[in-house]
C-alpha cells in the first residue's frame, strides 16, 4: 500500500441535503485551477485505499507542485456530501534502500583514484574527490537535470537528506511564502466550485469559519 504523504494542512465539509457527481466536480477544479496559471503544478487523479490492503479504493484529484501535494476528494456520505482536501509533502519509501549507494559510490571513486594515482595519491586524491563528487551530483539533483522526482529521493535518504536540504534546499521566506501561494491558490479554486454549486441548488454557502484550513507544519 502506497505510504501517505506528511500532513501539513487540511480542510474539510459536509453539506446536508447536497449530492453533485465528484467526478464533475473534479473537472470544474481542474477548470478552476487551470484559470489561475499555477506555475509548475500539475493535476491528475489517485487512488488512496479506504482501509487496508483489499479494502476498495477512493479516488482523489491530486494537485502536484514539486514535493507538495494536494489530494482533494469529493464524496457523497448518507444525504449530504463531503468535500476535502490535504496538503501534504511527498517523500519516499526507499531513502533506506539508496542509503547503501553512498558506500558503493565511495568505493567507486577510490577505485578509480587508485588506479589514476596509485596507492598513496590515490588515496588522498580520493578524499578530496568524493565530496567534489557528491556536491556535482546534488548540484545536478537542483536544478532538475537528473529527473522530476530525483530530489524526493534524495531527501529521503536518513541523514544525507538533511544535509542536502540544508547545502541545496534551505528552508527561506521565498520558499514558505510560495508553498503558502500554492496553498491559497487551490484552496481557492475548490471554495469557488462550492459556492457555484451551493448557489445553484439553493444551498447556504459556506460561513467564513467554515472555510479556514487546519494548519500543520506548512511553516516549519
């Protein structure tokens, strides 16, 4: 089963004696969001489980901006409807797994060292190499040259991750302020669709309480 992203906000409703189609409703999002040419984000649907391995599966609308997600699902629950969203940060399963490249790659560049320098240089010169080495590929690794989804990888990775992050990806207003951006953005675009189809069948619209998320860690 897929590992759920990490939380950082969250918002959500259930409107009585209301039932539209998620699927229509989905599509008026994607046309909403897509209005307001959000740089960088992507749309596109996932399936979540809606408990264990065999339980059946949910469907969600998914807006992807480099490591944060939004997963916005839309559901009919006894006579109302309920409609939320997360916003969360993707990380990977297998930063373990590529922990062991780090060795390997080390081993790599002594080889080839030992082979250049010989013995004693060699050595030396692959103390100073194997750093140079790692900060070319985590330089390649921000700027996107080695895939989309190279740097959810690299975070990934106990203690590497970090030190990447803090070299490469230091957390800045800048960062917060567009993570806050992209925040608002959705948000906005689904309340819009809520009030569109609340407007047409008669329903209240939403109070001002009512539409306030339940912040996380969006600012750590």
């Amino acid at each position: 089963m897929a590992r759920m992203p990490d939380a950082l906000s969250h918002w959500h409703t259930l409107l009585e004696g209301f039932q539209t189609s998620p699927l229509e409703f989905y599509g008026a999002v994607e046309e909403a969001l897509h209005r307001r040419e959000i740089p960088n984000a992507a749309t596109l649907r996932v399936d979540w489980k809606e408990g264990g391995i065999l339980s059946a599966r949910r469907e969600y609308l998914r807006v992807a901006r480099g490591r944060l997600v939004f997963d916005i699902c839309a559901a009919p629950f006894g006579t109302g409807f309920f409609f939320s969203w997360w916003l969360a940060e993707r990380s990977s399963s297998l930063g373990l797994l590529l922990l062991f490249l780090i060795p390997i790659l080390a081993l790599v560049v002594l080889a080839v060292c030992l082979k250049v320098f010989g013995a004693f240089l060699g050595f030396l010169a692959a103390i100073v190499l194997f750093p140079a080495v790692l900060w070319f590929l985590g330089k390649l690794v921000r700027d996107g040259a080695l895939g989309s989804d190279t740097e959810d990888l690299v975070i990934s990775i106990p203690l590497i991750g970090r030190f990447y992050e803090w070299v490469f990806a230091p957390n800045t207003w800048y960062k917060m302020d567009t993570a806050l951006m992209f925040q608002e953005a959705v948000r906005k675009a689904v309340l819009e669709v809520i009030d569109r189809l609340t407007s047409t069948k008669g329903i209240r619209a939403l109070s001002e309480l009512e539409r306030k998320p339940i912040m996380r860690e969006l600012t750590r």
